[in-house]
C-alpha cells in the first residue's frame, strides 16, 4: 500500500532534550511537508522541500531543524529551543510539476509530542 | 487579516439537513481551492478540490466565488458520519497551501 508513514504516534520529550520525527513516504512524490497543530487551531507549515538536498523554512521554523537526504525520507528534529513543542506533528507529501494535483498533499497519521 | 478564515462553529444539525460553510481567502492570486475533512486526533485527507465551476461529489457541493474571494461547502442530507471539522485550504501563490482553522460539524440523530 502506498502511503506515508509518521513515526513514533506518540512522543514524549525532557526539557532540554532533541527529539526526532520520522517521516517516509512511497509514494514517489517529490516535495515534502512538515506542519504543526495545536488543538482548535489551523495547521502551520514549520517546513517544506520540494526536492531532495533542499528544503525551505515556513512560517515557524524556529527550534526545529530538518534534512532530505532521501527522496522518500522526510525528518523533524525539535531542538531544546523550542520552548512550546507540545503538539500534533502531521507531515505530508505531494508532487511537483504543472496542474491542480500538485497542490494536493496527502498526510501521514501524526506523531502528538509531549513534554515531560 | 488571515490569509484564510472560517467559521470555527460549531454547527449542530439534525440527521438530514441541508449545511453550508463558507471560507473567504485575502489573495486574490490565489489559484487552488480544496476541502478537506479532519476527524477528532487524525490526520486531514482531501474531501474535495474546488472548481472555478463549482463542483458536486455525491452530497457534497463545492463553490468558488473568485470576485468575493470565497468558497464554500454545501452538504445535503447529512450522516452522523459527516460529523468532523471541515478545514478550508488555499493555494495563495507560495509554495505550501494555507489551511484554514476548521469549521466543526456536528450532526445529530
């Protein structure tokens, strides 16, 4: 089944501790998406790549870090400076290229981060 | 002002109605319009794109107003399945869509 997989579902971080957020998808896209969700609110884009060895910071980067080594393998790293990382963590994935169905981005299942 | 707002609700309808949410945008160069749907602690997944046209799949109605900036979801006949939020996303030109806050629904026997 082709899909995008988020691992672990939960996670649970100390202060002053890194945490990284798995991300794989086999679905051949290209681009790449990482977003944060607090409860009753919109998603926020932390940040994207549209291909691999790239990637491009959104609207709330700060504190967290990414790489895309692999172009099916997207991670999130929350770095101890981010103060407030309690949140839904979902990634996504689309592809790139002319016509309305690059715009759409497909979601893995979310990893929920805690702090201890 | 948000790039993309919407109603927060909730609403709260019996079996069978007729509802609607509307969502209005503040980039006129937006170019692609979806809904997606958000059950409570899961992941969205696209309901449906948006046609400058409009658009119907089943009971669901999708309009675009480009000259108001808006768009909107009609559902017909509402299921106590359709009970989620509703979240409304634009493609305003960047990169990476925009994803409104949500608009609950909650359909009642």
């Amino acid at each position: 089944d082709g899909g995008i997989t988020q691992s672990p579902k939960y996670l649970f971080r100390k202060e002053g501790q890194n945490v990284t957020l798995s991300c794989e998808q086999n679905l051949n896209h290209d681009a790449m998406y990482w977003y944060r969700q607090d409860p009753g609110q919109g998603l926020r884009l932390i940040y994207y790549s549209q291909i691999v060895n790239d990637f491009q910071k959104g609207d709330i980067a700060e504190g967290y870090s990414v790489s895309r080594e692999k172009k099916e393998s997207f991670p999130l790293t929350v770095t101890s400076a981010q103060k407030n990382p309690t949140a839904f963590y979902l990634c996504a994935s689309s592809i790139t290229g002319a016509g309305l169905a690059k715009n759409i981005q497909y979601f893995g299942a979310g990893t929920r981060l805690s702090v201890l | 002002r948000k790039e993309v707002e919407q109603d927060p609700g909730p609403f709260n309808v019996p079996e069978g109605a007729t509802v609607a949410f509307n969502c209005t945008y503040s980039n006129s160069a937006s170019q692609s319009f979806f809904w997606y749907r958000q059950d409570c602690r899961k992941e969205p997944k696209l309901l449906m794109s948006v046609y400058s046209s409009g658009n119907e799949d089943g009971r669901f109605t999708a309009q675009l107003n480009r000259a108001s900036q808006y768009i909107s979801l009609l559902i017909r006949d509402s299921k106590l399945s359709d009970s989620a939020t509703y979240l409304c996303v634009v493609n305003t030109g960047r990169r990476a869509l925009t994803f409104g806050s949500g608009t609950r629904l909650q359909v009642q026997p």
